[in-house]
C-alpha cells in the first residue's frame, strides 16, 4: 500500500477522484 500526499484544487477534484477510481484506487480523503 502507498501512501501518496497530494494538495488538489478543489475544482479538480471529483475529475481526480474519478480518474484514480478508474484505474483502481479507492479510499481517497
């Protein structure tokens, strides 16, 4: 498991969210 600190504008963030969804990621906060 990775740990991974990223700062995001909040208007990028549900296109992130879907793209790390997409490829496998989950459990995003």
């Amino acid at each position: 498991m990775k740990f991974i600190i990223a700062v995001i504008k909040p208007f990028k963030l549900d296109e992130v969210r879907e793209a790390l969804s997409g490829i496998g990621i989950a459990g995003m906060t």
